[in-house]
C-alpha cells in the first residue's frame, strides 16, 4: 500500500481585531486563537520489498542418506511476505493561544497537543519462528498515544533608568505505549504496553550481602555465583530466585518529560546583566560501567568508586572490588542502585557587560564600546552525581567556560 492520503486543516483567528475588542485593548491589545488538526504519514523505517517475501539459497539445510552423512542445499524462507505493508501514521491535534498583555509589556504563548500515532512498523513478537522464517515478522501494528503543553512568556518592562525583563518557557509531555507486538507477559509489571516509552526497567537493589548466612537465606542470584559484598535483590515474585520474571519499571525514560528555562536580564545606564537558567525534571539515566566499575576496560578507579564494600565497611556505596569480570556480572545488572534520578537545573550562560556613551568614545573615533565578562555552565543543582545529567554517557566532566572581550564598532 504505497499511496496514502493526509489530510491537514488549520484555523487562527485574531480576536483583538474585532470591533467588539476594542474596549479590551488597553488591557489586552493582543489576542490571537489557533489550531489545527491533520494526518501525516512516515514510510522511512519501514522496508520497502518485505510485501513480497524472499527466499534464500543456502548450504546444508538437508540432512538425508542412511548415517545422515549428506547435507543438500536448497532454499529457505528469509522473509514471509506482508501483504498489508503499508505507512506509519500520525493524527496530531494542536491548540493553542498568543497573547499580549499590560501595554505589550508581557507575551504569552501556550499550546496543548495531542498526537495518536497508529500503524507503526514493528515486530510482532506473536508469530512464533516454528513457520519457518529467519528474519523477524514486521507489521503495521504499533500504537503509541502522547500529549502535551507548551508554555512561553516574556515580561519587559522600564523603571526611570533602569530596564529589566524576565521570561520562561516551560514543555511538558508524555506518551503511553498502546500496542507493540510483544507476547503475553506472565506478570504485569513485566509488560511494556500501558507504560511509558522508552521507561527504564531493572531490579530492585537492596543493598549488599554482609555475611555467608545472608546468602544462604535469600533467594538464588541467577547471574553468576555471589559472595559477601555483592549485591543483592529483590525477588519481586517470590519464586526463589532472582531472574528476569523481576524487571520492574524503575525511575522514568532518558527523554525528561519536562524541560524548562529562565532567562533574566536588568540594565542600568550602560550597565547590563543577564542569565539563562535550563533544567528538566522526571528523567532518569543509567550510570555507565565506567563510572559504576572500578578498572573497567582496563582503566583507572575514581575517587568516588573508593567508597566500596569491606567487612569493615559494610555501609558502602559500591559492592566489594574484583578483578574478575564473570564474578561482577550480578553487581552489573541494571537496578535502582545504578539509575538514577537526572532532574537538574543549570545556570547555563551569565553575562556582565557595559557599553560606553556614544560621546565618551567620539573622540576616538568609535560608533561603539562594549566590554563584557560572561561565563557557561556556572553551577548545575542535581542529584545525578560524577557525570553531567545531559550528557550521561560520557565520562568526560562537563567544561565550564569563562571568558572577558570587547566588542568594537567604527
């Protein structure tokens, strides 16, 4: 099904011109309504010859004579064919409202949208690989419904001499997975439709084993043989053992389902002052192997890592130092012992600058003379500790900058 069709329709409205309207300018000069409603369509995921299958040569598929000995080539099924392949597809509903206020002093804009994505290209987990195909079965069957607002406003305003101006944007959305071809899970928290996208999913850390009679008396670890300093988790089902069946949803995805900012700014004379704030809030990462293993890839052990597990000090942060990989695969299971938490705020950018009066610079034959002193990534407020919250993945510590100039015009 190449071809499709995607309809769009929008409307705005600009209330303060009407006659009615007029009363309410001095208040309100600016008013304007808008919204829109519409289908899009995506085929770039998805694989444009699997309608029509595929089979593929291959050697020793066969296996025949008397002893079993002769192996015969022939065909397999690569691919079953997907009559029904067609676009992934979005109806998304907007509305929103832009405003002025208090003689243009303040402007606000503000959006609320709805976006139900439907037909999406993935894999139905449903089709067992006993009918005989080897690559994965994709269909058009992906559903996955999310909403949200987004929120601006810009105050300005004069006092004498003085001048300021303050503003914030403010986004907030979520989305929730209806359907995604997954099989029947056998608990419900083990279920990825009518979660989240993208949530993350582990084990509940509750501390380490101090003792061989800990051990003992919990459920089995089922990643590798465990000792005192380990870590041990929660058995979520109550069968005996620690295992897949006791994945649950932890913290939220790595995509903040709010982000913000705040910009300031005041000036005085030729005197001037401004700062960006940005943050987010409900998110969650996964600290890397390199912050969360001592030595790992052969590297070094961070100051932070020094808190680890010791008879002595059973009270740690990290469980016991080993230097064999296979003895730390229970310790390297994702848990609420390495996700955590990255709702952060930042003061991204601060500036302090003056620019000359046009008469004292005359007489060096300047238009223009601003020096400034600014710097970026001043302070960060976060529980997400060692690694920056934006940029998880890397080790690498995130660089503040400070810098002084000036700007000159002939």
């Amino acid at each position: 099904h190449k071809f499709g069709f995607f309809p769009t329709v929008s409307a705005g409205w600009t209330v303060s011109n009407e006659s009615f309207w007029k009363d309410a300018k001095k208040l309100v000069p600016y008013l304007k309504l808008k919204a829109s409603y519409g289908q899009v369509g995506n085929s770039s995921g998805v694989d444009a010859f699997y309608y029509r299958g595929r089979m593929w040569p291959q050697n020793d598929v066969y296996i025949t004579g008397v002893n079993m000995g002769t192996k015969l080539g022939g065909y397999i099924q690569d691919i079953l064919p997907n009559p029904g392949l067609t676009w992934e597809k979005a109806r998304i509903l907007n509305i929103g409202i832009d405003t002025r206020l208090f003689s243009d002093r303040l402007s606000v804009t503000a959006e609320f949208f709805k976006d139900n994505r439907h037909d999406m290209y993935v894999v139905n987990n449903k089709i067992s690989s006993l009918v005989g195909n080897v690559k994965e079965f994709k269909q058009n069957i992906g559903k996955i419904n999310s909403h949200g607002v987004d929120l601006s406003a810009m105050w300005n305003s004069t006092i004498a001499d003085w001048s300021y101006f303050i503003g914030g944007t403010f986004s907030y959305s979520t989305n929730e997975l209806i359907a995604n071809g997954e099989v029947d899970q056998p608990y419900e928290w083990l279920k990825n439709q009518g979660r989240p996208l993208g949530e993350n999913r582990g084990y509940i850390a509750k501390g380490f084993f101090n003792s061989w009679e800990e051990i003992a008396a919990s459920p089995v670890q089922t990643f590798s043989d465990v000792q005192p300093g380990d870590v041990r988790y929660e058995d979520i089902n109550k069968d005996g053992q620690i295992d897949v069946n006791d994945m649950v949803p932890i913290g939220y995805g790595d995509i903040p389902k709010i982000m913000y900012g705040i910009n300031l700014g005041v000036g005085y004379k030729g005197f001037s002052i401004t700062a960006l704030f940005q943050g987010a809030a409900k998110v969650s990462h996964q600290y890397s192997d390199i912050v969360m293993n001592p030595f790992t890839d052969n590297g070094t052990i961070f100051e932070h890592q020094l808190d680890y597990w010791t008879p002595e000090h059973q009270n740690a942060a990290f469980p016991r130092l080993t230097t064999l990989d296979n003895a730390n695969l229970n310790n390297r299971q994702i848990s609420t012992l390495n996700v955590e938490d990255a709702d952060f705020l930042r003061l991204k950018t601060l500036e302090v600058s003056y620019d000359f009066p046009a008469k004292m610079i005359q007489k060096i034959h300047l238009k223009g003379l601003r020096l400034f002193l600014s710097g970026t990534n001043l302070i960060t407020w976060t529980k997400y500790k060692w690694v920056d919250p934006e940029a998880p993945s890397l080790a690498a510590p995130l660089t503040r900058n400070m810098s002084i100039g000036c700007s000159l015009k002939f």
